[in-house]
C-alpha cells in the first residue's frame, strides 16, 4: 500500500510540475492569448496541417516542403524530421487502437501513410487508392460502429471520401456523393458518423456505421467552398440548444446534434442535426481555413486567412469575444487543441475499468470530458512557415 501512496504522490508531482501542464484554475473559460507560447521553426514551406499525439507532448506538422516535423510542445524543440511523401503534406493525425498510436499523414501523392511512433516514426503502410491528391485524413473512434479503434477516413480531391482499414491496408468502403473536391473530414466521439466538406459548397453528414453509407443530413446554404468543419462536443449542447431554441438540450450521449463549417465565403455556419443553420458568425476577413471547438463545450474557435484567430462564446448567441489579430504573420491554415488528459484509475485489485472490487464505473457519456481534464494548449501553423503553440 505505502508503494501505491508513494506512487500516487510521485504522478501529482508530475501532473503538477510540467509547465504547460500547469494546472489553468478555469479551464472551461480558457482562451488562448498572444504572444504565443513557443513558436516552432524549421519547415521550409507554408504549414498545411498540425495534430497533437493523444498520450505524450508530441505534435506532428505537415508541410508543402514535403515533410512532416515531430515537436515536443512542452519544451518547444524539433525532435524529429520524417520524410516519404513525394509533394506536399496535407494532413496528419494521431490515432488508432488504444496503447498503439499510429501518426497518418496525406499528400498531393495520391497516398496515405501510416507511422509508428513507437518505432522512430518507421513508415508502416502505404495506403493507395484515391485518384486525386489526399486533402484530410483521420482516426476514427472505436465504438458505436463496432470498430476496434483500426478505421481511418480520408478525404480527396477525387470527390470520394475511403474508410480503410489501418490493421490490413484495405479500402474498406469508398464514399460517393459530393459533386466536387472533398476538403475536410470530421468523425463522431462514437465511430459512427463523419462529417465532410466540399468545393461544392456543401457539409454531409454520413452514417458509416451502413454498408452503403447515404448523406444523412445534407448542409446548404455557403456561398463558395467549404474549407473545415468540426462536430460540436456534448459540452455544448445546453449552449447550442438554447442558440437554436430548443426548450432542452439533446443527450450528452447522441454523438452528432450540433456542426460547424467554416467556408471561402468568410462566414462559419452552425448547424442542427437536420441540417438547419442556426446562426451565421461573421467576422473573419478572408478564408476560413480551420475550426475547433473548446472540449469545455463554450467557445467555438476559428483560424482564417486573416492572419487571425477568433474565439466565438456560444452561450452569448455566438459573439466573437476574442481575436488574435497577430496569431501569424501569414494565412493560418490550421489550428488543433491539444487532447484531454486520460486519467487512468488506478485501481489495486481489480481491473482497470473499473473500482477496487472490480466493478465497472458508471462513467459520464463517452463525449463528456471531466473539465480537469481540459488541457489548455492549442496548436496553429501558417504559410508564415511557423507552427505557434498558444497554452496558459
């Protein structure tokens, strides 16, 4: 027992000592500020695209030179340079089958790559099959769709969107109906459903879960292409809810009720589950080029090329109550927020899911994020060749 007490004491030191860990008193109403922590320098070519490893402070950037960078966000230094793909990176990001995280990463070569962080970022699997340069790729949730946590999506140029199989290589299914370029992807916290965006100015909402998957919700109403997109969490149901005129909130455990899309025209658009806009923000400059929202359920944040970053408060009907208006010095392409803490119970004798006579917890919605869980750190890359790493 005094070993688990000294245990238990040595990880609160740890949890409490790394500095951009630093416990942030209210992290549900952290925004980021400039100057920005670190500013990571080395790509040779704009920044397309950033994702945060879900376990240790490593972040991934993928660049028109070719080349994705792997950085320890914590200290702000280069650990690795990884190359292979033949044109320009597009997008990358962290994922897989618990306790066995893979970085993906699309290009303008047509392929997706696959890597193991675990083996010096060693290129595991090449996966070919789109016709047409590869604009977004991610991980999508083990879950509700009975996936293993082995499925990624990928979005192209050539129209399709393909859920592929990380454990074999294999296309499992190839997704038609966008009549133009597909720019961006979003999966549910579930496995269950994707979210995906065109040059044909629309969002769809599929249901990968059906062997022939069909637009469940078409979104009309952008006036050009439709760059980003991002599922709103649980967290911010009672806030959208209210914004659409709900009398209650829908069930933290329903995995897609609320969209954001953000498009060529400057405007972002939210959405309802049936596809209605319920409210139009307006402000950026230029392209919106990147969208997440607060894990704390009340901001929606935005990355455009106006050289900003905005930050719109959805429990006042979507005002933008923040701008960095020096986040870049160039177009920002894309902005990530770092993953919540998973906090593994530490449990004697009995197994890991559950309490110590090894009987499951009753835990929150799986969307649901205990807000001391937030981590208050998000990542932005820019054709100023900068990836800038903005935390409390």
């Amino acid at each position: 027992m005094e070993l688990e007490a000294r245990n238990q004491a040595l990880q609160n030191e740890l949890d409490n000592s790394t500095p951009t860990s630093r416990q942030n008193k209210d992290p549900v109403n952290w925004l980021p500020k400039s100057p920005a922590r670190h500013t990571l320098q080395s790509h040779r070519n704009p920044i397309t695209c950033v994702a945060f490893h879900p376990v240790f402070t490593s972040l991934a950037s993928g660049s028109e030179d070719q080349t994705i960078k792997i950085w320890d966000w914590e200290l702000g230094e280069l650990e690795r340079t990884i190359k292979g793909h033949t044109k320009a990176v597009l997008d990358v990001d962290f994922g897989g089958p618990r306790g066995n995280t893979l970085l993906a990463s699309c290009s303008s070569d047509l392929t997706i790559k696959l890597w193991d962080p675990s083996d010096e970022y060693k290129n595991i699997r090449t996966l070919p099959g789109h016709d047409h340069s590869v604009s977004a790729v991610r991980f999508i949730p083990s879950g509700v769709a009975g996936s293993s946590g082995n499925l990624l999506v990928s979005a192209s140029r050539d129209k399709t969107l393909r859920i592929w199989d990380v454990s074999t290589g294999y296309c499992v299914k190839t997704i038609r109906g966008h009549a133009e370029w597909v720019r961006d992807v979003c999966p549910s916290f579930d496995g269950r459903y994707v979210l995906s965006t065109s040059d044909d100015h629309t969002g769809r909402l599929w249901d990968i879960s059906l062997p022939n998957p069909e637009p469940k919700t078409t979104l009309i109403g952008h006036e050009h292409v439709v760059l980003c997109c991002a599922i709103a969490p649980p967290a911010s149901y009672p806030h959208l809810a209210s914004m659409a005129g709900m009398k209650k909130p829908p069930p933290a455990t329903s995995s897609v009720e609320f969209m954001a899309t953000g498009s060529r025209d400057k405007t972002i658009r939210l959405w309802d589950a049936r596809g209605n806009c319920i409210k139009i923000l307006v402000g950026h400059d230029n392209w919106v080029r990147g969208l997440v929202f607060h894990p704390g359920g009340k901001f929606l944040l935005s990355v455009a090329d106006d050289y900003t970053l905005r930050c719109w408060d959805l429990t006042q009907d979507g005002r933008c109550v923040k701008t960095i208006s020096d986040a870049h010095g160039h177009f920002v392409q894309c902005i990530r927020w770092a993953p919540s803490v998973v906090k593994e119970p530490s449990v004697p004798n009995g197994d890991a899911q559950g309490d110590a006579n090894g009987t499951p917890k009753k835990n929150a919605a799986p969307g649901v994020i205990d807000p001391s869980q937030i981590r208050c750190v998000i990542a932005t890359g820019s054709v100023d060749l900068n990836v800038r790493i903005f935390a409390n």
